[in-house]
C-alpha cells in the first residue's frame, strides 16, 4: 500500500503535470501571409498567359474556352477554441491540468473565370478551279470545269478543299490496218533473228519459212534459212528453197552463189557450175564473185574454154588484180593459145596480188613457153 501512495502522490504533484503535458505551439501568422502573396502572384501569372494563349490561338480561326483557376486565399481566423488533449486516464486520483490551445484554419476557395475569346473571321478562299482535258482520236480537246467541295471550318482544324474530277466521255475506236506481205515478212525476218542469236533455230527456221511465205522476193530470208536447213543436214529442203527463190527471182546472183557453193561442198562441181552458168550482165549484183566461182569451177572441171572466158573478163574488170591473169594463162595453155598464154603470165608477174609460189610459177611457165617458141623456130629453119 505505500508503494501505491507513492505512486498516487507523484502524480498529483505539480512538477510531474508540467513534464506530462506541454503546451501546443501556435503556428506563426507571418507564414500564413507570406503564402498568401506568393499563391496570388502565381495566380496572376497563370491568368495572363492563359489570355495570351486565348487571344493568340484566335488568328488559327477556332474558338478556344479555357479555363483559368485562380486561387484565392481566404485567411480566416478560426475563433480560439480551448481544448483538452486526450490523456491517458489516470487514476481517480489525479489531478488533470488544461491549458488553451489556438488553431488557425485556412479556407481555399478556388474562384474560376471562363475566358471566351472572340473567333477571328475566316476570310473567304477562292475555290480552285480544275480544267479537265481529255484527248480522244476523233474528237477535240473539251475543258471541263469541275465545281470543287467547300471546306469546312473545323475548331483547331482547317482541312484542305476536295476536289471533284469529273471525266468527260470519250468515244474508243478500233481500227484494222492490213499489212502487205512485204511488211509481214519483215516482222517474221527480225523474230528469225532474235530467236537465232540466242541459238533457238528451230524457231528461227520457223520464223524465216513464214517471212519467204508472206514475200517470195525476201532474198535475205532465203538465204538464211538454207543455211540452216543446211546446217541441220536437211539438204533436200535447202535445195528446195533455193531453188524456188531462184525461181522467183532469176536475177539474184546471191542465191545462185549460195546453191553452187552447197553443191560444191557437197561434192557436185557439175551442178555447180550448171548453176552459174546464167550470163553475168544479166544479174543484180556481185559480178564479181560470181565469175570468179564459175571460172574456178570451169578450170577444176578441164572446161577451159569457159575459165578463159570468165578469167578475161576478170582481168578486163580487175586488172590490178594477178590472178585473174594467172587464171587467163592458165586456161589460154590449156587451150594451146600461146600467145595469150605468154601474155596472161607476164601481167600476172607485173600486176601483183599473187604469193612467192604463185609468182614463181608465172615465170617458170614463161620461161617454159618462151623456150618452146625458140625450139619451134628453129626447128622452122
């Protein structure tokens, strides 16, 4: 019971109350203030620059509302209550001593302010005007003038105008053009040779039959495809073909010249020389070769009479030229003429042309015939 009392009386003593409770401490007014002005200078600068953006935002033709908050303080004071901090419960026999405590309250109340700035007249856009202009193969050229789509002004969005194009009808007309036969074998002439570069002959054959079908005048075109035909040793059909081109066309001296050399790589001197033996002045072109291949087949045959002709018409045409000479010579001796023999071999040595073997054997026949007319006269005597 005395450690009870002790107890009981240290609490009821003056010293122990003023530990146990303390006062609370009054916030300081001048804070408050100074708070105050701050939030009323950022309130301001708030309210300004949203005017500003309001009145700059107009100039983009959309109406803005904004809203600016602009907070007041309220300072008021509340009235001083006096008020009893909770405390333990002591015992009944404590004594409890109060003190007053001041409270101040803040009250914010936010005041709102619509801002509407007036909209800035939109001034009128001219429409543009889009011309249409349509070209059909009987008819001119009519400009169109499509009506476009107005704009609509929309809050913080300008769109540009739709345009409308409006087409106008134009006739189509299909037209027919005939070609000729010669214009058709040309076509089929130029697959030939696009197919034959890339080694497609079979399509290429294919090609140059229907360019000699579509013109039997096509020269070029017989050409090439007995070559082929040659080439793929279908020697029948390539005989064909040159024959019906000469046929068709009896002064071509290219296709006489393309059947005498397939006879002669054939083996067929005879119907190559049968081939040439068309006269010369009656041909279109390439004379030259023409005699030449008859003159050589001739001498090779032991024709000498027609090698003499065709090598003198040679060296007429050519005289620069010494194998024709060498050739006249040639034929003339086999042929007896002497004469024209001895002639033929010394222009053959003068004229040029010739290689080393060629123009030692000139001189060595001349020297031969020149010795025989010297033993023939002598034996005269």
């Amino acid at each position: 019971m005395s450690e009870l009392n002790r107890m009981l009386s240290d609490l009821t003593s003056p010293d122990n109350n003023a530990n146990r409770v303390a006062a609370a401490t009054i916030p300081s007014t001048w804070g408050f203030r100074f708070a105050r002005v701050v939030l009323a200078l950022v309130a301001t600068l708030v309210c300004a620059t949203g005017i500003a953006w309001a009145v700059s935002s107009g100039d983009h033709h959309a109406a803005v509302s904004t809203e600016v908050s602009v907070p007041s303080q309220v300072l008021a004071l509340a009235p001083q209550e006096t008020e009893t901090p909770a405390i333990a419960a002591p015992s009944p026999t404590q004594k409890v001593s109060t003190r007053d405590r001041n409270f101040v309250h803040v009250n914010t109340v936010e005041e709102r302010v619509r801002v509407t700035p007036t909209p800035t007249p939109v001034a009128d856009v001219p429409e543009p005007v889009l011309v249409v202009q349509v070209q059909s193969p009987k008819a001119d050229a009519l400009p169109i003038k499509a009506t476009p789509a107005k704009a609509a002004v929309i809050p913080e969005l300008v769109t540009e105008p739709m345009v409308e194009e409006v087409a106008p009808e134009s006739s189509l007309s299909v037209e027919t053009i005939a070609l000729s036969g010669e214009q058709l074998a040309d076509i089929a002439y130029d697959k030939a040779q696009k197919r034959a570069q890339v080694g497609d002959t079979q399509k290429a054959i294919a090609y140059l039959r229907d360019a000699v079908k579509y013109d039997s005048n096509h020269i070029a075109a017989t050409n090439q495809l007995a070559g082929l035909l040659y080439g793929r040793n279908k020697l029948r059909d390539a005989e064909s073909v040159l024959r019906k081109g000469i046929s068709a066309n009896p002064s071509s001296a290219s296709l006489k010249l393309t059947l005498a050399r397939m006879y002669q790589q054939s083996q067929r001197e005879e119907s190559a020389l049968n081939v040439l033996m068309a006269p010369e002045h009656g041909l279109d072109g390439e004379h030259v070769r023409y005699v030449s291949l008859r003159a050589a087949l001739a001498q090779k045959l032991a024709k000498y009479d027609i090698a003499k002709q065709s090598y003198q018409w040679l060296a007429e045409r050519e005289p620069a030229d010494g194998r024709w000479w060498l050739g006249l010579a040639i034929s003339a001796e086999r042929e007896k003429d002497d004469d024209a023999a001895k002639r033929g071999y010394a222009k053959a040595i003068t004229a040029g042309g010739l290689s080393n073997e060629s123009v030692q054997f000139a001189r060595q026949r001349l020297a031969y015939l020149n010795s025989q007319l010297a033993k023939g006269a002598e034996n005269d005597r």
